[in-house]
C-alpha cells in the first residue's frame, strides 16, 4: 500500500467515524463501526506500523 493510499484509507476512515458519532439510528452506527473496523485492520494488516491517523 503506497502513502497515497494509506492516506485515503485514512480519510475514509475519519470521514466513517465521523458519520458514526452523527447517526442516530443504532443499527447505522453499529454497521458504521464495523466499516471502521475493517478499514483499520486493512491498514494494519498492510503496514503493521499504523497505529491511526495522524500518528
């Protein structure tokens, strides 16, 4: 995964877990979550130094 990608992964990521903390509808906030969670295993699976945006 380039930094490109690791970047835009990143952006997905935020932009997912801001629509999370907006929702109000449980079951859209759990399947969002689970998006979220995916993302970030996709990242750390990819690059095992990632730790989350921004670090």
């Amino acid at each position: 995964m380039t930094d490109r990608q690791v970047r835009e992964q990143e952006f997905k990521i935020a932009r997912y877990r801001h629509l999370e903390r907006e929702v109000t509808d449980p079951l859209a906030a759990s399947l969002l979550h689970s998006i979220i969670e995916e993302l970030e295993a996709e990242l750390r699976k990819e690059r095992p130094d990632w730790h989350g945006p921004g670090h």
